[in-house]
C-alpha cells in the first residue's frame, strides 16, 4: 500500500477517494445546516436609550440577514436547530452587528461595546413595541428547545451596552445596516431622559444621524440635502433649465428665478406644517403636473424661437449672458414678459414636489422644524444657482460659437419636450389609479382653501399687471 501511494497515481487516487468522501460528508449534513442568500427585503427595529453610565441599544433583525455563518437546521433544513444555534449567536453579534453601527458621545466615538443579551424570537413576539417591553424580554427564558420554528421567520434580538460618561450628553449614530439585504428599512426611537421619544425611519445607511441635534446641526444637514435634492431632481433641472433658455437680460432672469423661487417656497412651507391636501394620489397629481410643466415651457420656447426666426439672437434679446453687446433695443417678446407669472404658477407646484423629498428626511430635524425647513429650502436655492452659474454661460458660448441662437433653442427644447411627454405619458397613467372624487366635508374644505389660495394668487398677479400697465401709459 506504501509503494501504491508513493507512485504518481496512487497519490491521485487517494485524492479522489478523499474528495469522494469529503463530498458524501457535506451531503449527509446538508439537511441538518441551512444556507441562505441576500434577502430581498429586511426590517430592523431598534432602541437608544442612555441610562447613568451606559447607553442601551436593542435591535431585532431577521436571523438570516445574519451571513458568513451557516445556520444550524432540522428536520429538513426547514427548522431552526435551537440549541445549536443559540451558542452561535455572539459570535454572530461580534463579527457581524458591532462593526456595522457606531455610537457617538458629543462627538466623539464611544467605549467599546458589552453584548448584554441575545435572543431568538417567535415572529408573534410583541417584545419590541416599547424600550421597556424589549428590555423585559431579554429578562425571561428562552424559547423551549423543541419550539418548531422555521429560519425564515425567527428574530434576532440584541442589547449592547455602550459606556458613556452622561447620559444627557448629545449622542449620534452611523447605522450602517444595508449589507444586512437588498432592501433594509431600520426603525429607530430614542428615548430621551426625562423627554419626549423621537422616531427615526431610514432606508440603506443613512450616514452620521444626530440623535438629538442642535439647530446649527440641523441647518448644516438640511442645508445638504437641499442641494443634493435639486442636483439630482432630473425633472426639476430640465423645467428650470427651460425656464432660463431664452432669457438674455440680467434683471428678467433674476425677476423669472425669484417668482419661481418665492412661490415653490410657499407650497415647501405649507406642506412642511401640515396644510398640503392629504389625498393618497396628490403626490401622482404633482408628478403629472410637472411634467406638464417641463412640456409647457418647452413647447413656448419652441413658439417664441419660431416667431423669432433667425432674428432672435438681435430682437428682444441685447443683453448676452455670456457678455454679447447690444446690438438692438426693441421690446421682450410678451410671452417672455410674462414668464415670471408663469414661473410662480408652476413653482406652486414644484414646491410640493420638493416637500415630498423634505417630509421623508423633517424626521432628523429634532425639534428645529422651521430651521430644517429655511435650511433645505436654501440649499434648494443654493443648487439652483449653482446650475444656472454653469449652464447660462454654457449655452452662451454654444449660441455664439456653434449653433444659431433660435435654432439652438429649438433643438435643446425638442429634446426636452419629448422626455418630458413620455413622463407626461407614464404618470398620468398612474395618476388614473386613483379614485379622485372628493368625499365628505373635510375633503371638500380642503379642496375649497386650495381653489381660494389660487383665486386669491391670480387676482394678485392680474392686479399687478394692470398696475404695471397703467405705469406705462402713462409715462407714454
């Protein structure tokens, strides 16, 4: 047997027969562990509480958002194997919960973490519906070994303990819980000592939240994420893109921006407080409406470039964006005259759309709403102005060096034009989803202080324009 082995096919052989056998040993166990892949959709609900010289923190997530480790299982692979599993559980908090969240005391990082308990659950548990009744819960015994539970369905419950030096300090976390699944919505409340209970809900890793955070902080993230909102709202930037095209005179593009301005900010603001209709499908209605917008604007420019023809560039346009010099004073075309107007109109709408991206993040606001709300609003402005410094000295180069002004306004409103027809398109099929006819009186009221708000915009704006031209007769 020695000589056998010793040969070149006899080392293959005993090669193969270990395989053979190691491949028999992982079939004969394959019913007793269970493997899983990513899951599509996980939920993970958590507490913060700081209590003296500790901060406590429950979760519960789904046992098989746990990977790396293969799960203990019976009967089949389709039940939990309990008293396997449970010694398992630390090692699972330690190597896959702690580096996946971080606590922050006054800004700095906490001390290391104590796993103080952890639990399987049934998914009928209640534990988790107040701080007190989870901590109660890792208090009690465990589930009766013979409990016949399948992986799928069984929780994971977790306390840590984090040391702190008080427990009114200001605290702040980075959940990074999103390689937990596909898809992870985390609920999280702080309890606060002696105060109210604040409830969070974010999807993926939200990044550094402020438990409690001072209105300097506040400002500073909503800041942010105005800017990053209007930046990455495609449907925004190409209504306010349209909006600009065909302005060449410094004082119509500032008085055009700021009723576009003013006006999503009214809408932003009553939303925000709660003043914005309450219908399930008043968000698909905002989406049709701004497509309807980017169509509109479109469509005029196209108008207004045509009627011009290739005497755009000269006629009603002296001033260049990108330093053109005058070379005729006639008179801005009455539509752009009147675009202001029309840009407060559509900006009513825009501000709900903007509000539907503010009422998903007013939740790390803490108690600094109007802050929060001044802050998102001037990071709106901010990425607008930020679009407008690239894009009008852009297209001022392109009208002047590559393509004819009329014509280029033409083509940039074509394209724009036929992508916003195609949302026009696809949302107003989701918008025929909803049953739209107002039922009861707090509906009807609802819809009569909207019906007043606009009556009262447009005899504003009518009463303007009749001031206006009464000024010009009569200095003619």
């Amino acid at each position: 047997m020695a000589a056998s082995i010793s040969r070149p096919g006899g080392r293959r052989t005993v090669r193969w027969a270990f395989g053979l056998l190691m491949v028999l040993a992982v079939a004969g166990e394959a019913p007793r562990l269970a493997a899983h892949e990513i899951p599509a959709s996980v939920v993970v609900r958590t507490f913060v509480k700081p209590e003296g010289a500790r901060l406590r923190f429950a979760l519960r997530l789904p046992l098989v958002s746990i990977r790396d480790f293969v799960i203990p299982a019976r009967d089949g692979g389709v039940l939990l194997d309990l008293p396997r599993v449970e010694p398992m559980l630390g090692d699972m908090v330690r190597t896959w919960v702690l580096p996946s969240v971080a606590f922050f005391e006054s800004g700095e990082a906490v001390g290391a973490p104590r796993i103080a308990a952890t639990r399987i659950a049934l998914p009928s548990d209640p534990s988790f519906a107040s701080f007190d009744a989870a901590i109660a819960h890792f208090g009690r015994a465990p589930l009766d070994p013979a409990t016949a539970l399948p992986i799928t369905d069984a929780w994971l419950d977790i306390l840590i303990d984090y040391p702190i030096r008080n427990d009114r300090a200001r605290f702040a976390i980075d959940p990074q819980f999103g390689r937990f699944g596909l898809r992870v919505v985390t609920t999280l409340r702080f309890q606060m000592p002696d105060g109210p209970e604040r409830a969070f809900e974010f999807i993926g890793d939200p990044g550094r939240v402020e438990l409690d955070p001072r209105w300097h902080q506040a400002a500073a993230r909503f800041v942010r994420l105005g800017f990053a909102h209007i930046l990455s709202g495609v449907d925004h930037l190409l209504f306010l893109i349209c909006l600009v095209l065909p302005l060449r005179r410094f004082w119509t593009l500032v008085k055009v921006v700021t009723a576009f301005t003013v006006a999503h900010s009214i809408t932003l603001a009553c939303a925000a407080f709660g003043y914005a209709p309450d219908a399930m499908g008043f968000p698909a209605l905002v989406e049709f409406l701004i497509a309807l917008s980017i169509v509109y604007m479109a469509i005029e420019n196209i108008v207004i470039a045509v009627s011009k023809g290739t005497g755009l560039s000269t006629t009603g346009f002296p001033h260049s964006i990108a330093g053109g010099k005058p070379v005729d004073s006639r008179p801005v075309p009455a539509a752009l005259d009147r675009r202001w107007a029309v840009a407060f109109g559509f900006g009513l709408v825009h501000g709900f759309g903007f509000s539907f991206a503010l009422k998903e993040t007013l939740q790390f606001a803490g108690s600094h709403l109007v802050t929060s709300l001044v802050s998102f609003n001037v990071g709106v402005e901010l990425g607008q102005i930020a679009v407008l410094l690239v894009v009008l000295p852009l297209l001022g180069l392109l009208f002047r060096y590559v393509i004819a002004e009329w014509l280029g306004i033409i083509v940039a409103s074509a394209i724009v034009a036929h992508t916003a027809w195609h949302w026009l398109i696809e949302r107003g099929e989701a918008l025929t989803r909803y049953d739209w006819p107002v039922s009861g009186p707090a509906g009807l009221a609802s819809l009569l202080r909207w019906v007043m708000g606009a009556v009262a915009v447009v005899g504003v704006m009518w009463l303007g324009r009749l001031w206006r031209a009464a000024r010009a007769k009569a200095k003619s």
